[in-house]
C-alpha cells in the first residue's frame, strides 16, 4: 500500500539533459566537467534499469519541445520517470545554451493533468544547477580540492489524486546558493548521487538513498580557498516509499 508498483514491463525512460557551451551573448562560462557528470549518470541509471537518452547543449526550445514530446509518450507499460538536468541556472531558472527557463515550465508538462500515463507513478528529477549566488562558508563541528567551478546564474488510487503528486525534486543546491563542479571530476552533487545509487539503488528507498547523498555533499566536499560548502534539497512530493526492482 505505501510502496510504489514497479514491476512494469519498463522501469520507465531516463532523460539527461547535459548543457555545456551557452551562446555568448549569454554571458555564460562553458560548464567543464559536466560531461563526466552525464556519463556517470547515463552509466547508473542504464545500471538500474532505466532506457536513457543523452540530449547535449539544448537551446531553451530544445528542451521543451523534448520534454513535451516524452510528457506525451505512453508511458502505461513504465513504473517511473526520471529527468537529469545538468546546465547554469538561478532561482527557479534552468539555462539552455540560449537563455533560461522557468523550471516550473519543464517539470509541469508531467503533472498529473497533462501526463496521464504517469499519474500515480513516481517521477524523479535531479537537477545539478546553482540556484543564486550565496556562498555557504560553512560551520566547525566537533566530528576536502582544486578546479573547482559553479554552475551560476495506475495502483489503488482514489479517484482524484492531486496534479503535482508524485514528484521527487533533488536539486544540487539550497535555494539562493551556488552550486559547485570540479573541471576533472564533475559537480558535487552529480558524484555523490551516483556513488550512492550504485552502492545502494537496489536496496535502500530513494529518501534513504537521498539522505545519503546530502551527507556525503555536506561532509566530503569543500571549495578551497575559503572552505566553501554545499547543501542538497531534496523536495519530495512522493506518496509511497520507492524502490529499485532488483
């Protein structure tokens, strides 16, 4: 009753969004060590089981005209959806190569109203972008590396479920924060997810496996010089304790 079904015949689509060269009229850096980033990703969750489809430096048309174009696939033979999306942003904002986007926009083409074949099933996004510009310096507790960059600027429902039900948002960052990325090793966040969903995907709950990825961000990582550090969000409207199938 509070687990969701995932014995489809598909575990469900995985779509990576990777943008690294932004127009320059946009005033964006080229976003160097992201493609380690989509490489893990794609490596992970192909491991889980997901079908992952790589779309690399999408303009802002791009992307939406491919996530309407998933959000209208039949996904009835799928138990899931998940969304990787690794590019610039602000608060509320994704960047394509050409300008920003609100991520309401995005993420909404799959509510419940507008993506009836995924209604009742759990729809994951991971979102690796900086969220504004604070800098979190961190605290001393009684109880880290160089090219560092930021990523700135169908089961027994009722009959009415609410149209944002369902949705997992993993955001790399606490809102009004930067983000970080190391040029050779990828962003935090991305590393950490995908250390914590090879080691315990097939066994933990996504929140369990959530909660462990913030800690490794919070403990494992620091940006020199001035020790700045990071923080996850993970905003959940799940219904149900999700596991992988194994």
């Amino acid at each position: 009753m509070y687990t969701y079904k995932m014995n489809y015949p598909s575990l469900g689509q995985c779509v990576i969004i990777n943008n690294k060269n932004f127009d320059r009229r946009t005033g964006m850096s080229s976003r160097k060590g992201t493609d380690v980033d989509a490489g893990y990703a794609r490596k992970v969750f192909e491991r889980l089981g997901y079908n992952v489809k790589v779309a690399n430096d999408q303009t802002v048309q791009q992307i939406q005209q491919l996530l309407y174009t998933v959000s209208h696939d039949d996904h009835s033979q799928s138990a899931s959806f998940v969304c990787v999306m690794l590019s610039h942003g602000d608060e509320g904002v994704f960047y394509g190569t050409d300008g920003n986007v609100e991520l309401q926009k995005l993420t909404g083409l799959f509510r419940g109203d507008r993506c009836n074949t995924l209604v009742g099933k759990p729809k994951l996004f991971f979102i690796q972008a900086c969220r504004g510009s604070d800098l979190d310096c961190g605290i001393e507790t009684d109880s880290v590396a160089g090219g560092i960059e930021t990523d700135s600027v169908a089961g027994n429902y009722p009959a009415r479920i609410p149209v944002e039900a369902d949705f997992l948002y993993a955001y790399s960052t606490a809102p009004g924060y930067y983000s970080w990325r190391n040029t050779d090793k990828g962003s935090w966040f991305i590393q950490a997810l995908c250390e914590m969903l090879q080691r315990y995907g097939k066994q933990l709950d996504i929140m369990q496996i959530m909660t462990r990825v913030n800690h490794k961000v919070a403990h494992d990582f620091e940006a020199s010089p001035n020790a700045n550090k990071q923080i996850p969000c993970i905003v959940s409207m799940l219904t149900k304790h999700l596991y992988f199938p194994h």
